[in-house]
C-alpha cells in the first residue's frame, strides 16, 4: 500500500484516470493474497448459508438458525467489504462541490413565475381566493371530528368513580369472597375486587385494591379512619397515585407497600402516606367492616378518583 | 441432589404415617380436588387435563380448608392426642418428632442462645451487643427450619439488615432438632411441610406467580432491592422445601400466605419457582440474568452498536 | 456538462466483422439503450456512480443507522405475518407448558405462537428487537458524530431536523412496538404511557380517552399501535429517510480538512464500484450481527412475563433503554402535585415526561440556530471541525449527554442497589443529586480537556515523542521533541489540478461572496468560540 509513488497520494478527479493510473491500482500492495483471503472468505459464508438452509429444513434449535445466518452474512460481508477496501482502486478521488444557492438571476426570474403567472391571478380575484380558503378551513376544522373526537369516548366520570359501593363483598380474582377470620397477621391479598368486576379489565384497572392485615395496629390518626380497618385489615387501591402501576409490593416487618415501577413508598399503618419518592399522595383507603359471617365488605367506595392525578381531579 | 435427599428423609422421619395416611388420603381425594379447584384460576379450569369442577361443600365459615393451617383433609393425631401430620395429597405437614427435643435443646443453647436469650423470647443474657432479637415463641416448626436450614440463622452478624441466605451452619437434622425442641415451648402450626411435586400444574403456578411473588421477587425470579437496605432474596437454589415454608411462614419482609393460596396452589408455585424459575429454559440464547432490559440496552449498545462501530472502523478507513 | 467516463480498458481488437455485439454491456446493450431512451437515465445515473465518498470511520456511523433499519423492515414483515393485533381473549395451547390453559389475548397468544410455533419465528423476533435497540442506539452516536464536528452548520440545518425527527420518531416506534406483545411488561410501559397522557393539563383526560379508546386498558390501543407501528411511522421514517438521503447527494458529503481537502472538494472513494462494494458488505455485516445477537442473546422473552392483567406488576420493570432516560426523570422527580382551584395538575408525571423530553428535544431542534447565533458565524461549512477546537460545543454536548446518560442511569436505581448492596433510598438521593450535578462537571471538565489537547504539540496529536537525555549530574530529562514545522499551520490546500466544474470557474457576481468566502486559515491554537 505504500510501495506506490508519492503524488499517487494527492486525490485525482476521476475524469483522467486510466489503468496506468496509480490511483487506479488496487490499494493492497498483494492483491492476490487479499484475493485469496477473499474467496475463503466467500467460500466459508457459502458453506454457512448452505448449512442455514439446512438448519431450517431440518428444524433444529432456534439458535442455530441464527449462528448459521449470522455466519454467513458475516463472512460474505467482510469479504465483499474486504474487495472493495482493498482490491478496487485505492483513490483517493476529488469531486467539486457546486454552488449550492442559485444564481441572482435563476432567483428573479423563479420569483417572477410564482408572482406574476400565480400569485397576481388570485389577487385579482378575491372573491374565489376567500371561498376556497374559507371553504378549506372548515374541512379542516370538520376533518377534526373523525380524526379526534371518533377516536374514544368523552372521559365522562369514569375516572372519578370506581365500581366500590356500600356493602360491597371483597372477591379475589377468582370471584371468592374474602372471610376474615382466614387471614393471619401478616397476609396481604394482592389483588381484591368489588364482586362482579372480577372479570371487567377497565373496573380491575381503577378497582382493584390490596388487601393487607398488618401487625401494628391503632397506629392511624384520630377520624373517621378508625374504624376503616377492623381487625387490622387495610385495604388500599392497588393504582399508585404516581403512574398508575399496581402497588404489589408489600414489605411485612416495614409495614410499607412500595410502587415496582418507581419505587414510591407508602405507610401502610399512616393511611398510606408516601414517604418516599415521586407519589404525591397517599393511596385511597377502602373503608372495611366485616358483616356477622364473617366477610369483608367495604363500608363505602373510596370518597375520592384512584390512580394517577389527571386536571380533572378536585 | 440434596434437596431431594432431604426430602427423602423427612419422608423417612414420618414414613409409618405416610403409610397409614395413603388410604385416608385417597378417600379424601373428591373432597379436597373440589376445595382447590375452587381457588384456581379460571384460566386453568379450562384445560382439557384439568379434573372437572366439583362444587365444594359448605365448609364451617372460620377457616379455609386445605391453606396450610390445620383445618385439612388429613389429619394425624399421636398417642397423646397431640396432631402430628395435617395436609392432603399435595403438601404434608409434619410435626418434627419429640425425640429430637433434647438434642434440640442442647444445639439451641449452643448455637441461638446468646441472641434470642435462654428463654428464646428474644431478649437475651444483659451485655449482649445489638438489640431488636426476634421473639421466638410460638412461630410453629416451618418458621424455625426456614431460618436455619436456609443459612441465615445462626446469622454470621447481629447488625446487618438482613440476614442474606448462605450456606448452611447446621445439617438437617439439627435444624430439625432445634425445630422440636422450640416448637415444643409453645406448639404451633405451621409444620414442616412436604410438597409433592407429582403432577402439579405449573401454569396455576406461573399465574400465582405472577400474581403474588412477581412484585417483590421479579417475574424472573432474580430479585430486586426494597426500600432502605432490604432486599427480595433472589429464588435460584432455593430446595422446595423452603419454598413452601417461605410462603407458610413469611419471613422477615415476607407477607404470609397461609390463608391466600391453598395447599394445591401451594404445589403449583412451588413447582414453578423449582422447576422453571431456578431453571429458566432460555430458548432464544443467553438469559442476561434476568436483568430485563437494563442488561438488553447493555447487550445491544456494547455488543451491538459497539461491534458495528468498530466493523465501520474497518469498512470506512481507507486512508 | 464535459463528460466524465469511468477509465475503460483498452477495447481488444474484435475477431471480425461477424462478431457478437460488442459495447460494455455485451448482449442487454439493446436493452439498456432501449432503456435509456425512455428514461434517461445515464444523465443522471453519472452523477450518482460518481458521488464521492469519504475515507473516513466515522461516517459509517449512519450506515449502521441505515442498515439496521432494513433489517428492522425486513424482519417485521416476517412478524406481521404472525402477529395478530387484538385484545381478544383466547385459551394459549402451544407449546409453552407454564401458559398451557391460561386464558390471554390473541395479541400476546400469536406472540408466543410464532416465536415457538413458527419455524425461525423467534430468530425473527429477537432480531427485530435487537436490530431496534441498535438502530436507535447508531442514530444517536451518529447524531453525536454531527454535533460533535459541526456537520449541522449551514448548509446542513435542515437535514439535522429530518434525522432528529427520525430519532423521535424511531424512540416512538420502539416504545409503541414494544407495547404490542401486551405482556405483562409492556403492558406497564402502556399503563405509566396513559398516566403521562392524563397528566396533561386540561386535555388530558380527553386525550388518554382518544387514545386508548376509553377507559384504560380498554380494546383499541393493541389495534391502533399496531398500525401506527407497521404503516404510519415506518412510511413516515422512510419517506424522511428518502430526503435525508437526497439532501446528503445534494449538498455532498462533509469532510475533515487536510490532506488536499478543501470547502471546494470532496476527496474520499466513488460510489461505484468502491464505495458500493464496502457498504453492501456493510450491510451483510450489521445483518449477520443481529443474527447472531438474535442467536445467542435472548431478548424480552414474554412467555415468561405471561399475559398483561391490570393488576399484575413485576419488580425491575425497565423500559427498552432509549426510554430509560424518561423513566429515570420519574423516578428523581419529587413529588410536586399542584392542587388547588378545584383541578389537579400532576407536575410528578407532567413535567419530567412531557415537558422534560419537549425541552431536551427543543434545544435539538434549536441547536444549530443557537450556535449561529452565539457564534455570528453565517458561513457555509464543508469541512468539518475537530471537537477540541470548538471546546463550547463539545463541552455543551458532553454536558447533555451527562445528563441523558446519569438519567439513564437513574432508570435503574433498583438494580444498583440490590446489585451493589446499597440503600434503595440513598441511591435515589445520590441520582438525584448527580443528575443535577454531572452535567456542570461534564461541561467544565470537557472544556478543560479541550483546552489541554488543543496546547498539545503537534495540534494535539496524540503522539508526543519525547528525546530523553542524560545530565551532566547523572540524571534522565525527557524534553518534548521539537514540533514538526508542517503542522503548526493548516492551510487549505490547493486543489490538484484537472477539476473541471459544471459552472463557469468564476461563478457570477454575488455568489462568490455567498458560497466561496474564503476559509480561515485554522492555526492549532483557535480561540475558544
């Protein structure tokens, strides 16, 4: 590659350059060693390519299919690559850059067709020039409707309600409903619906709460609150009040529920205060009681939209 | 495998009674199939394989059958009255024999005393370093196998966070020993269960998974850290055997889930984490740890945009 | 137009006059001229053989881009054969024993069907996620390489926007293509997508609810994203992709000065046959490395995550890593929900995730108005800059980078600290703090370094050859070598001769001014700008 002469190296336009041209010789100073290299190079993707086809044919693991592939578009891309960086001329070549703008004149004389030959027509008829635009302005506005207010329903109250009424039997996802007295200190319920919405995406989406009976007890302020967990038994809506991802993650002895996505932190024992991280505030509490046989039921809904704030939200 | 030898033991250990349960268990077996199938996903009750739904009886309203505490199918009761063996055909849960009583009492003065105190309520001898010893009383035999036989107890520092799970300081039967003799303070459920893998239904089981041990351990299994210095244990190399006290006994952080998931679900998670979570099947190449994307976007800039940038390196330069 | 011609061999003398057809193109020489007398194409086509590429690494940056884009089309194809885009529930079946039974939608069901069930299907679909994560990942360190040389300068602004457009637009495709599986995973990344939706003040509401259709998760977005995934973006990355490439042929290429390179030439190798044979080799490359990725490296194995249900959640839940940067501004973010008036107003979720990458974006979109206007420099630029002789820039794109990669960083606060055995906490806080704090450091330490490598010897290159030297006391003292003269000073070079140019060699009055302002001659030490 440096065997050649030194003015080989400044670049040449390629109008003059012939076969004698240094710039024309391969850039290897071996070409047929590369050119060896090549063809094994080539030969070895052939045989890689043949054994892809026969990987698939055959259906063997997944895995070889894409060593095979992989193989053989390797080796034929570093081949081909191989033969143009080394056995093709070595250049190096000029090419002049032209005036990108256009000259004064080309610039008049656009700016006169547009002017003279478009623009003067319409303001000579003003009339026509304001219908159309005025007729396409109302296409567009109208085009809206389709385009927008057909793509859903109007949000309505739907997120401010949830399915949660007074005496509603807490169910789990099977649609079993939840008995007090099977619940040790300790156990949390991961996932609780009202009964009947078990099965409902959109009411499990808003619905849904975490059922934990937990060990310190009393610990929650003075209200109406009290009486929300009776036996120790919280229960919280499971939609973090960040982003809305499912607050699954209970920690026993920390009495916290923490949000996977974004590690918000909730006390369970304090009304689910966050206490750490980016929720602003605290889940919504289902008030509970449990009925003379021993299920739990909700005392009321939440008194309040779960999940994440939205401008709606009072 | 160990695991497997342990089991074999245990079995050994409560060997006349499994023998004298077998019939009892069969008889039971309509009685309980209609109880678990009630608390499965439905999802699975609609497999060609699954035993058809039988409306389970009017159960009395204060306990829920067949969910690890006592109320079960089988029952097994000793000369003395005291009840030895409680479950069904999925999980056995035995009461570690009173003969051990006395080596346990020995291994507990010797190995737990100094922390947990002579009276293994938690407070210890004065002048003990460290505070905040777990009263120990009344847990039932799984809570007290759970800790020792997974490595944690007796724990190597008294002022970590949180014990991490390590090989384990005490064999098998000793952890048993000291099960008896603790549980013999003050009995209580659970016991040691056994879990018989045979014929579990690992789709109930990925589906508990997902819905019970994916917010803490990750849905691979692996994981993750909670708030302040505690941490979800990863679940590889954990024996099915603590699986299932995990679960019946929660640990530490750990929720509870006796109640939650009955002894069939019990089964089916537990075949789940040993068969799949500790053995991922990673059909399309190398698991990248079950980091998820993080160890992806890692994967794809370094080896991925990285090799090519320096494959661009060899196509560009010519110079 | 004087005609250029490709160097021919000499012809060989011809057997005969009864000889076959002679002329380049043997016996389709019929057929191309036919060809050609309809289309004209050897006018145009001259000038797209010849287009001259330069030699240089760091404009293969693109082709990775490029490249890594066909694969993502020709693989998606594959998955779009298979893939069924509803929310329709169905009863998985396959082969996948820990689903068997489980009732989930047709979306997720064809996913895991045709990554198990279809032959190749899952080489397919690891390929076309990989291929995702490289070709955004090559637009970014492509877009570095621009910035970094000033190659956005006029005349260039424009296709700076289209590539940035298509950076946002690729983002959006992979978010939106990662949505499709509806797995338990990607169902989230929907799930947190809606939160940012609704936290748009005023519309926000209305806007989730066009979007999904109604209530979250409701049965329209798998559909919609669909489409938006397989026509919309796509049709609208290679129509813009089509421009780029057009307006790269229109304004040629850029190029680092010296070595006979000038504002007024491009000097590198010709589209044909060199240029032609290494990208096409280029292309078989980055084809046969995602392959292998897809061979060796699983990716986003959703028969594990099983069928997304609102209520499911799994730990370390991370998005694909070009949207880590946003998930790492919502987890820092502190909780500053503004309440009051009777209305809400989520700044946690609005303002890290809407209004943060609108900001970040913005300055993109602005950059190369805002460093004509910092500099007055109104100049049309060919040759490209050394990032140490603009330290202002650099340092600005390093501090940018420093602040996307420590966001980056902080989309995996949980992962560092279980991996690390430190506080979930206190790691929070540090990313906080860091987050703030790197882009300074990144920006003065940049500038210093540029600084530094610019008083180097020899303009900085890296080679420093220093003459070590006995004392007469007995000690060794290493003094740089003297600079060598040629490199103190870099003048533009004179052109070789035998240029012959389209126009006239003096272009008319005014252009000169324009176009051909002479360039300044560029000493090793420039001041900082």
């Amino acid at each position: 590659m440096t065997d050649l002469p030194e003015e080989s190296r400044t670049p040449v336009s390629l109008t003059p350059a012939s076969w004698n041209d240094p710039h024309m010789q391969p850039a290897s100073a071996h070409p047929e060693h590369v050119e060896r290299v090549i063809a094994a190079l080539f030969a070895a993707g052939l045989v890689a390519f043949a054994a892809f086809g026969a990987a698939y044919w055959q259906n063997w693991a997944p895995w070889t299919l894409g060593a095979t592939l992989g193989a053989g578009m390797v080796l034929v891309g570093a081949g081909l690559t191989a033969w143009g960086k080394y056995l093709m001329p070595r250049g190096p070549f000029v090419e002049d850059r032209h005036v990108l703008g256009s000259t004064p004149e080309e610039v008049e004389a656009f700016n006169n067709a547009l002017v003279e030959r478009g623009a003067t027509p319409v303001r000579r008829r003003k009339l026509l020039g304001g219908l159309l635009a005025g007729g396409l302005g109302v296409f567009s506005i109208v085009a809206l409707f389709p385009l927008v207010r057909s793509m859903g329903p109007l949000p309505g109250n739907t997120l401010q309600t949830t399915n949660w009424r007074r005496g509603s039997y807490l169910v789990d996802r099977a649609g079993r409903r939840l008995r007090a007295s099977e619940y040790g200190v300790g156990s949390v319920v991961s996932s609780v619906f009202p009964e009947g919405f078990e099965d409902d995406e959109e009411a499990q989406a808003t619905d849904v709460v975490i059922l934990i009976r937990a060990a310190k007890q009393g610990l929650q302020t003075s209200g109406p609150r009290q009486t929300w967990a009776p036996a120790g038994f919280y229960a919280y809506s499971k939609m973090c009040t960040h982003a809305g991802c499912p607050v699954g993650l209970y920690e026993r002895e920390a009495v916290l529920l923490i949000c996977p996505c974004h590690q918000s932190m909730f006390d369970v024992a304090d009304g689910a205060i966050p206490v750490f991280g980016p929720a602003p505030r605290p889940l919504p509490q289902l008030p509970l009681y449990i009925d003379a046989r021993g299920f739990l039921r909700s005392q009321s809904g939440f008194g309040q939209p779960t999940g994440p704030g939205f401008w709606e939200r009072a | 495998m160990d695991q497997t030898r342990a089991q074999r033991r245990r079995a050994l250990l409560a060997g006349s009674l499994i023998g004298a349960t077998v019939v009892l268990s069969t008889l039971s077996f309509a009685a309980s199939a209609g109880a678990q199938g009630h608390g499965t996903h439905r999802a699975t009750t609609t497999t060609t394989t699954a035993p058809p739904r039988i409306i389970p009886p009017p159960r009395p309203p204060y306990l829920r059958a067949n969910a690890g505490m006592a109320f079960s199918t089988l029952l097994q009761f000793n000369s003395k009255g005291q009840l030895v063996v409680y479950g069904n055909r999925y999980v056995k849960y035995y009461l570690p024999p009173d003969a051990l009583i006395p080596i346990g009492e020995a291994l507990y003065a010797q190995n737990c005393q100094a922390c947990h105190g002579v009276l293994a309520n938690g407070v210890p001898p004065p002048g003990t370093p460290g505070k905040g010893f777990p009263n120990l009383i009344g847990l039932g035999p799984a809570t007290y196998d759970f800790w020792i036989e997974s490595g944690r107890m007796p724990a190597a520092s008294t002022t970590v966070t949180q014990a991490p799970r390590g090989p384990a300081k005490l064999n098998h039967m000793q952890a048993i020993a000291i099960s008896a003799y603790l549980n013999s303070l003050q009995p209580a459920t659970p016991y040691l269960p056994y879990v018989n893998l045979k014929g579990a239904d690992l789709s109930d089981g990925a589906a508990l998974f997902a819905l019970n041990c994916a917010a803490c351990h990750t849905i691979t299994g692996d994981g993750d850290a909670l708030a302040y210095k505690t941490f979800a244990p990863s679940m590889r190399n954990v024996p099915a055997t603590q699986v299932a006290e995990a679960l019946r006994t929660g640990p530490a952080n750990m929720p509870v889930f006796t109640g939650n998931l009955t002894d069939r679900q019990l089964r089916d998670v537990v075949a789940y984490v040993t068969e799949r979570i500790e053995h991922p099947q990673n059909p399309g190449g190398i698991g990248l740890g079950g980091l998820g994307p993080v160890g992806e976007g890692f994967i794809g800039l370094a080896l991925g945009v990285g090799l090519l940038a320096l494959l661009g390196f060899w196509v560009g330069d010519r110079t | 137009m004087s005609p250029l011609r490709m160097p021919t061999r000499p012809k060989k003398p011809t057997a005969g006059p009864a000889a076959k057809p002679t002329g380049p193109y043997g016996r389709f020489g019929k057929a191309v001229e036919e060809l050609d007398e309809r289309l004209g194409f050897a006018k145009g086509g001259r000038v797209f053989l010849d287009k001259i590429f330069p030699d240089h690494w760091s404009f293969m940056l693109g082709e990775i881009a490029l490249y890594s884009f066909v694969v993502l089309l020709a693989t998606g194809v594959f998955l779009t054969l298979y893939y069924i885009p509803s929310t329709g529930t169905t009863i998985y079946h396959g082969a996948y024993l820990p689903l068997r039974g489980q009732r989930v939608s047709e979306a997720y069901d064809s996913t895991v069907n045709l990554s198990f069930a279809v032959r190749g299907g899952l080489l397919m679909r690891q390929m076309h996620h990989w291929a995702c994560d490289i070709f955004v990942g090559a637009i970014v360190i492509h877009m570095a390489r621009v910035f970094f040389t000033g190659a956005f300068r006029k005349p260039r602004e424009l296709n700076w926007t289209i590539g940035l457009t298509m950076l946002v637009l690729a983002i959006l495709e992979g978010f939106i293509g990662y949505s499709l599986p509806d797995d338990l995973i990607s169902g989230t990344g929907l799930r947190i997508a809606y939160a940012i939706t609704l936290s748009v003040p005023v519309v926000g509401s209305y806007l989730a609810s066009f979007l999904f259709g109604g209530p979250f998760p409701g049965n329209a977005v798998i559909p919609r994203f669909y489409t938006i995934h397989v026509l919309i973006v796509p049709a609208v990355l290679v129509g813009l992709l089509t421009f780029h490439l057009i307006l790269l042929v229109r304004q040629k290429h850029t190029q680092f000065p010296g070595g006979g390179r000038t504002e007024h030439n491009v000097v590198g190798s010709p589209m044909f046959p060199v240029f032609m044979a290494k990208t096409t080799g280029f292309l078989f490359m980055i084809t046969g490395v995602t392959a292998l990725l897809g061979a060796f490296f699983q990716i986003n194995p959703v028969w594990q995550f099983g069928q997304y249900v609102p209520y499911n959640i799994s730990y370390a839940v991370q998005p694909d890593w070009y949207m880590g940067w946003l998930d790492g501004a919502l987890r820092i973010m502190p909780s500053w929900e503004f309440v009051g008036f009777g209305h809400t107003i989520p700044f946690e979720v609005f303002l890290p995730a809407a209004v943060f990458p609108g900001i970040i974006f913005g300055i993109c979109y602005l950059w190369p108005s805002i460093e004509r206007w910092y500099t007055k420099d109104a100049l049309t630029h060919h040759l490209l800059d050394r990032p140490r002789d603009r330290p202002k820039r650099t340092a600005a794109g390093a501090a940018m980078l420093g602040l996307l990669g420590m966001l980056f960083v902080a989309s995996s606060t949980d992962v560092l600290a279980n991996f690390f055995h430190l506080s979930l906490n206190s790691v929070l806080v540090a990313m906080r703090v860091l987050v703030v704090v790197t882009p300074f450091v990144a920006y003065f330490v940049t500038y210093k370094i540029c600084g530094e490598l610019q008083a180097l010897p020899e303009g900085g290159k890296r080679k420093v050859v220093n003459i070590v030297s006995l004392t007469p006391e007995g000690a060794y003292v290493a003094t740089p070598a003297p600079r060598t003269p040629g490199h103190v000073e870099l003048e533009p070079e004179v052109v070789p001769a035998m240029i012959e140019l389209d126009e006239p060699a003096a272009p008319p009055n005014g252009a000169a001014e324009r176009e051909d302002a002479p360039v300044p001659a560029r000493s090793v030490r420039t001041a900082p700008r």
